[in-house]
C-alpha cells in the first residue's frame, strides 16, 4: 500500500476521537459540578480541569503540583498533562500513562498518541506494537478499527508483509462496513496480484458479506456475495448460505425479482430451505403476487410445524389472504393458527384482529367478547393492556357501562403506565372513551431538566469508577463499567452518573408494565432507570432551540435508540434520534450545518439538535398534533397525511389503531408511553397533564 495512507485515516480518527472528550467535558460540565469530592486534591482537579480552556497554564501548574503531592489516580494527571503539554514534554507522562496498574483508562489515548510518536521517528516495529496492544485494549469498536489501521500501516513501512496481511484481512472482513476497511484492499491485492478476493479464504469472504448485509450496507453485500458465488466450486459447503443471504440482501433492497433465484436455489437445500422460502414469499408479496406467497407459507407452516416461527407464517398468510379477500383462505389460514398455536403472540393479535373488524362494523359485544380473548392468559404487557382496554371501549360501545368500568379500572391497575393506560386514565378523567387528545408540545420549557446526582457515600462504594467520577472523568467511569457487572439497580445507576444512559436502560432491565401500580418509582431505581432524564443539558437546549417541550423530545429519542449514541439502524439509521442521510442532510441545510457529514449524527448534541428541529417541522406542518408528528417522524408525512384524510374525525384510539403500519402503530405507542413515564419523573414540567395550546 502507499505508505501514509493508512495514517492520515488515523490521523484524522485521533483528531475525532480526542476533541469530543474535550468537547464532553463542556457538556457535561453543569453536571459533574454537582459531583461531591472526597478531599481538597480532588476539589483541585476539578478547579484545574474547568481552567484548561480558559488559562491552560495554569491548569498545569495545578496538575504538576497535584503529581508532585503524590495524587492518587496520577493517571488521571499524566493524561491532563499529556493533552496540555507540547508533544516532547507530553511524552514521559502518556508513557506512565501506557505503564500504569491496573491498566488506566486513558491507555487508548496514551498508546494511539506513543504510536505515533513512534511512527514519526521512523520506529515503525515499535510503533506496531503500541497498535497490536491498542487492539486489544480498544474500549469500542471506533478504538479497534482505528488500532488495526495504525498497526497495517506500521508493519507495511516496517516490511512485514505476511503480518501485514493477516491484520488487511482482519480489517477487511470484521470491518467491512466501515471506511477505513478501504485501507486493507491495496495490502489483499498486493497478494492477490491485483485481485483483493483471492488471498481470502471463502468463509472469510462470506463473513465479510454477513457483515456488510447486518450493517445495512446492502449493496456492497450484493456485490461481495455474487463475486464469491461465482468463485465457489460446484457442492461447496457454504454454497446455500451464500445463496440466502444474496436473497436477503437483494430482498431489502427491493429488488424482488433478482432475490427469487438465488433464494429458489437455498430453498432446495434443507439446512435453510425454511428461512429462504419465508424470504421468497416475502418477495413474492413485494411483487403483488401474494396468491402464490401466502400459501407457500401455509405450506411452510405445515412442513415445519414445531419452528418458533410457524405461528408468523400463518399469520402473514392469513393478512395477505385478507388484504386479496381471498376469506375462505383467510380463515382456514387464521384457523389453523388458532388451533395449533393458541397461546402465541400471533394467535392474540388474530384475536384482537376479529374483535377490531366487529368493533369497525357495530358489532360491539361480540367485539368485546374478542378483545377479551385476545388479553386473557396474557402476560402482563402491550397485549394484554390493548386487549382490555378495546374491550373495555366495546363494552361501553354496547351499553354497559359497569361492565367497562371493571374492565378500564383492571387495566389501569395491571399497568398503571403505558399507551393504553393513558388512553384509560384521560378516560375515566374526563368520562369521554376515546375522546382525549394530547396538547400541543410546541411549549419550550425554560427550566433545565432534572438531574439527580450521586452521594459521596455512592461514590464511595462504587470503587474506581466511582473515583473518576469525582474528578469529572466520566468518559473514564464508562471504560471501566465496560467490564463491570452490567445488571441491576446499582450498576445502573453507575451508568447513568456516568453517562451511559443506555447501559443505565440495559442494567435496569425494566420496562413500562414493571412500574409499581402506585406512585411514580424512584427516579434511581431500576424502574426509573428504565426511562432516564438523559443528556440533560443538551435535550433541554435542543428542545428550547426549537421550541418542542423535552419531555417529548426525550420520549422520541428513548424509543428510537434508548439512548446509545451510536446506534446503527439495518436502514442505515444513525445516532440517538436516528436519521437516515437524506432526511439529516435536509436538517443539515434548514439548521445551517455546512459542511455536514452523516457519521456526525453519532454525536448526541448533534443528534437531539436534529431530531428536535425535525419534530419541530412535522409539528407545524400537522398543526401541532403531537400523534401525527410522531408518526411522520417514523413513516414520512405523505403517508400520515393519507392516514388523516381516511380518517378524518376518528377519536385519537381509532386513528392509532388504524394506522395500517405495524412498526409506526407500535413506534406512536411507545414514544406516548416514555412521555408518561417522563412526565410523571419530572412532574414540575409535565406536558400530557397541562391544558391544550391553541
């Protein structure tokens, strides 16, 4: 390869990856200032800390003085001074940095910037195994990537093409989804005089084709896995397998068509007949041609009656029959689901699906008859609240009002939040079933958010996390949780001091029907955890900018994300509030952002600042309906636009209900749910319980 390529890639992911710290310590500095600290040294780091931007020297002075009294974690010195310091001086403290024990925190900073160094001064063996040992430390993928680019750089200047090419190969498979894997195909290649697929092995090229595939990049998947299906011999072991995921891939681009020979060919093989028939129906319903689809999933159902999916494959069958009104197939599909899989999901949503038709035409009693069945036996959860409250709404429809009142106060006792209990609780506040409407969110909120901050005595107990954590280091306190026990209430409120509020919702592990049925849980329990008050400053100042209340604002980015910056969509969605490119880069251009990048929708300022400005647009285009705003977020304003006209003057339940989107029906659900849930944490600020904006 061209030596420096590689490192200029490096280069420019070091610049990326070390000023946002920077960057995090203003963001998050009106947070961490609430930290206690458990001595007059401590106090002094942080003083230091909030004067690097302002007075840099005389943070160093504070720093040199701090090392010198012996100050315990001197890592967290070494590595102020080495970010502060000219490269020289620098030096000698990211090398104690590089040689502390336990290994510190700030190791990856400290080894990328020795490498370097090392690079530099042409000590290339050296600076390859700074890279190698980077590799393994990396705290995340963007650290592994950005060590394996530094190390094939140094093994290439060093000569060391036989390590140089296992570390291309590793990037160009485990990697394949980011750009810097391009660094690898000059050293591939090289050894493939001039062909980058031929020092591969099969399995490896396929796995760099599953990678592509899972990472949405469907179109390099194609082109990876036909070229290696054309260089595979006749009979090859992985032959189906290449073939099924070419199908798939082909299949979520819509290209139907293509997808039917390759997933015909898996299909004959039994190892993944299953999987490629359910995706050749799928595609056959793409191309309007679900008289042949459904019953082939009939069919599939039949031949593998104990597969965890048979229910789903009669039950898509049973709708595609529907949506053909093909009925006598449509019941005889919904009958055989009914009977052979009774207490599956697919079973109750074939339940709630006969009592809505009945409920549509008038028939409210048999209605509530169905929606009954459809809860009963259901464990406790959106099934089971949707089945009560429908049932609830038929009985009232039918004239019996006790009736509807046992089942509406059942419903709001089994789960005291959620979208269906909100709809019960407005309900029985106002005695209108279905008759709520949520007010318009275009009411910024001045106040900030609230935030809850830990005890000395929690720090105290957390152990070295919790040491960082009073210095302000909270990107620190995040690598070591990393390797922490990562469930229950403790470790999730170390993750939410520390900033991974999505690690805080996977440790909690808690969801909405686990709220107790009175109250509002403690903010730092793991019920509260499961809908935390994240990013507090920067959603509060998005929200304010584009005049959205946060609660709403929080609620759409919990569900989109649960708050993991770097969230990744199959669709090629990015970062807390999940754009897809096009839509970022038409935000891009309303906000002023220029230049703007996709990959910067993995900062969360960045992220709240778009999907607040988004919200905000879809807001004023549906005149601050806060469900239609929603859903547009998720489905595009055309189709909600199309949803309105159909049923214009439909109580809020019924629209919702009717939404013919699966996914955007949920999505409304959800964000309505972590509205409740955030205004009932922070009721000083609660949007659903104020009175509607004109």
């Amino acid at each position: 390869m061209r030596r420096g390529g590689a490192a200029r890639l490096a280069a420019r992911f070091l610049l990326v990856a070390i000023v946002p710290w920077a960057a995090a310590v203003v963001a998050r500095a009106a947070v961490w200032e609430r930290f206690p600290t458990a001595s007059a040294a401590e106090a002094r780091f942080r003083e230091a800390r909030g004067l690097e931007d302002g007075d840099p020297g005389a943070a160093v002075a504070i720093y040199r003085e701090l090392l010198a009294g012996g100050f315990e974690p001197a890592d967290a010195v070494h590595a102020a001074l080495g970010r502060l310091l000219p490269p020289d001086e620098a030096a000698p403290h990211w090398r104690a940095v590089a040689g502390a024990s336990p290994p510190s925190p700030f190791l990856p900073e400290a080894l990328a910037l020795l490498a370097e160094a090392a690079a530099a001064e042409g000590r290339h063996a050296e600076a390859a195994a700074h890279w190698a040992r980077l590799a393994k430390a990396a705290p995340d993928e963007d650290w592994e990537v950005r060590a394996l680019v530094g190390r094939l750089d140094a093994l290439a200047a060093a000569g060391r093409a036989d390590e140089a090419l296992g570390v291309a190969e590793r990037l160009w498979v485990e990697f394949a989804h980011r750009p810097e894997s391009r660094a690898a195909e000059p050293v591939l290649a090289a050894a493939g005089r001039g062909d980058p697929f031929k020092p591969v092995a099969g399995e490896r090229i396929f796995a760099r084709g599953r990678r592509l595939l899972d990472r949405g990049r469907r179109v390099e998947a194609v082109e990876t896995l036909r070229e290696l299906r054309r260089r595979l011999l006749p009979g090859s072991r992985i032959e189906p397998e290449v073939d099924l995921a070419l199908g798939k891939a082909l299949y979520f681009l819509r290209r139907y068509a293509e997808a039917l020979e390759p997933l015909g060919r898996a299909a004959r093989d039994p190892r993944t007949e299953e999987r490629a028939r359910f995706y050749r129906a799928r595609c056959l319903f793409g191309l309007d041609r679900g008289d042949e689809g459904a019953p082939d999933l009939v069919r599939l159902a039949e031949r593998y009656p104990r597969s965890r999916r048979a229910p789903l494959y009669l039950y898509q069958a049973y709708r595609v029959f529907e949506g053909r009104r093909l009925w006598d197939e449509a019941a005889r599909a919904r009958g055989r689901l009914l009977a052979a899989y009774p207490g599956s999901d697919e079973a109750r949503d074939a339940r709630f699906n006969l009592g809505w038709d009945a409920f549509r035409q008038g028939r409210f009693a048999e209605a509530a008859r169905a929606f009954g069945a459809s809860a009963r036996g259901a464990a406790p959860g959106w099934r089971r609240a949707r089945g009560l409250y429908w049932r609830a709404r038929a009985l009232a429809a039918a004239g019996d009002g006790q009736g509807a009142e046992a089942a509406r106060r059942t419903l709001v006792a089994e789960h005291p939040l959620g979208y269906y209990a909100l709809l019960a609780a407005h309900w029985g506040g106002t005695g209108s079933p279905g008759g709520w409407a949520p007010p318009d969110p275009r009411r910024p909120v001045s106040e900030p958010l609230p935030y809850w901050p830990p005890t000395l005595e929690d720090l105290h107990a957390a152990g070295r996390p919790g040491v960082y954590l009073r210095l302000g280091l909270d990107e620190a306190a995040r690598r070591l949780l990393a390797g922490a026990p990562a469930r229950g209430e403790a470790a999730a409120r170390l993750r939410y001091w520390a900033g991974d509020y999505a690690g805080a919702i996977r440790a909690a592990s808690r969801g909405w029907a686990d709220w107790p049925p009175q109250g509002v849980p403690d903010p730092l329990s793991a019920e509260g955890l499961a809908f935390p008050v994240a990013f507090p400053e920067e959603a509060a100042r998005s929200a304010a900018e584009a005049g959205v209340h946060p609660h709403l604002l929080l609620a759409l980015a919990h569900t989109e994300s649960h708050f993991d910056p770097k969230a990744y969509s199959p669709w090629e969605a990015r970062g807390l509030t999940q754009f897809i490119p096009s839509t970022a880069e038409a935000v891009a251009r309303r906000l002023g952002v220029d230049p703007f990048e996709p990959e910067a929708l993995f900062d969360p300022a960045l992220a709240l600042r778009f999907g607040a400005r988004h919200l905000r647009d879809l807001l004023d285009r549906f005149g601050g309906d806060l469900v239609a705003a929603v859903a547009a977020y998720n489905a595009g304003a055309a189709a909600v636009e199309r949803w309105r006209r159909r049923w214009k003057g439909e109580p809020l339940d019924v629209f919702v209900e009717s939404i013919p989107y699966r996914e955007t029906r949920r999505y409304v659900k959800k964000v309505l749910t972590a509205l409740d849930a955030y205004d009932r944490l922070d009721p000083a600020r609660a949007l659903l319980g104020g009175p509607p904006v004109s």
